[in-house]
C-alpha cells in the first residue's frame, strides 16, 4: 500500500474476542497505519456480528466514519453441518446470512447509522428473506423498546460485494431490495481460481440485471464513493 496509495488499501484485521485488545489495534489500524476499514469473520468463537461486546468497535469505526467489511467461517460449535461438502459451497451463505441478519436484528444501524457494512457474496441469502425477516419482527417486539429494525430498510443501507457467482437469480433478488449506489464488484481472488473470476467479471458486464451506468458505477465508482481516498 505504501508503495502503490493510489492501488492498494487494507482493512485491518483485530484480535477479537479479545475486545479491550481489538479497540487499541482498531485504533493504532485506523489511525497510525491508515486502513481503509476492518475486517470482522461471521463470528469470532462463537461472537457474532450483533453481540453487544462488540459494541465498542462499532462505536469506533463509526466515530471515524470508516467501514467494516465481513467474511463467512465456520459456524461455532457446529463444524458437523460442513463437513460432508465444502465449506464455500453452502455453509459460507449460510452463515453471512445468519450473523448479517443478527447484526440488523441487534439494531446496530439504529445506534450507528454512519457505520458502513459490506457484505460479501450478493447478501447471501438475504434477498429472499427479507419479508420473512419482517413478517416476524412483531415477535421480537416487548413494551418500552425503540424503534424495531427493519430488514427493508437496513438493506437499503448495507454495502455488498458480488463476489461467489451471483448471476442471475441472486442478483435479481438482490437488486429488487438493495441501493445500486451500494453495490460492489468483488473477485474473490486469490481464493477463487483466476478464471472463474474472469468468467463472473465477464457475467457482470453482460447482465441485463444492470443497466450501463449502474455496471460502471458497481465496477469502480461505487467503490470510490466508499473509498473516497482511491478518488
């Protein structure tokens, strides 16, 4: 990054759950070395994305207007649901949904609306439960409480990458409930082998789901919005 600025940034990995430990290194990241934002996994031993303990960081990068950009693991205590087919193949999905969704649910935009998620592989499955999601809200509901968040609406908020073979039916799903301004390309590489990178960057350009502004903003600008540095 020191060598080519205007190519390459960072989001800075933490060491939770040691969360005393992650808010100095989220600090010394954000404000000595220069990261562009952290990077949270699904959960971190079993801390998902809406626990409170993590409330802290989020206070932190919001402070700071930065970003925080998460990827799927294996889900805690659970290894047995992956172990018959890779990881990437299913679990990966469901995970991001499972803590994305608790990260909504625990209303962490509510109290931090200038904090920016970007959330990896289209949403996962996200798209298609958002009216789900909602429809069950009032269980969730007691007397006393604030506002309720809402799944609709915080998608409209979150960022995604494209990443993990979205074309076409979870990028419809996707773009019927998310921001265009929001979406991101994203190759996965270098975990994802370089041709099928090749082969969904070239699904991406030919879409019908995008119009050609929305293409040129989801393959650069977007990403210059969020990144305003890179401008």
């Amino acid at each position: 990054m020191k060598r080519y600025p205007g190519r390459f940034g960072f989001f800075a990995s933490l060491p939770v759950p040691e969360f005393d430990e992650a808010v100095d290194e989220l600090r010394y990241a954000l404000d000595v070395l220069g990261a562009d934002g952290i990077v949270l996994e699904s959960n971190q031993r079993g801390v998902y994305l809406g626990d409170e303990r993590l409330e802290p960081i989020y206070a932190e990068v919001a402070a700071r207007n930065s970003l925080v950009f998460t990827h799927p693991t294996t889900p805690f205590g659970a290894e047995h649901l992956s172990g018959r087919y890779p990881r990437p193949m299913l679990e990966f999905m469901f995970e991001t949904t499972r803590s994305v969704a608790d990260f909504i649910l625990s209303g962490v935009l509510n109290r931090h609306p200038s904090l920016r998620l970007v959330v990896p592989h289209a949403g996962a499955a996200l798209p298609v439960l958002v009216n789900r999601i909602d429809m069950l809200l009032p269980l969730l509901a007691t007397p006393g409480d604030g506002a309720t968040p809402s799944a609709r609406e915080a998608m409209r908020q979150l960022h995604f990458d494209l990443a993990g073979a979205p074309v076409e039916e979870l990028l419809r799903a996707l773009v019927s409930v998310a921001n265009p301004a929001h979406l991101h390309y994203g190759s996965d590489f270098p975990f994802t082998p370089v041709d099928a990178c090749a082969r969904l960057a070239q699904q991406l350009e030919k879409t019908s789901l995008l119009d050609d502004e929305q293409r040129d903003q989801m393959f650069q600008s977007n990403a210059k919005a969020l990144l305003p540095r890179f401008r």
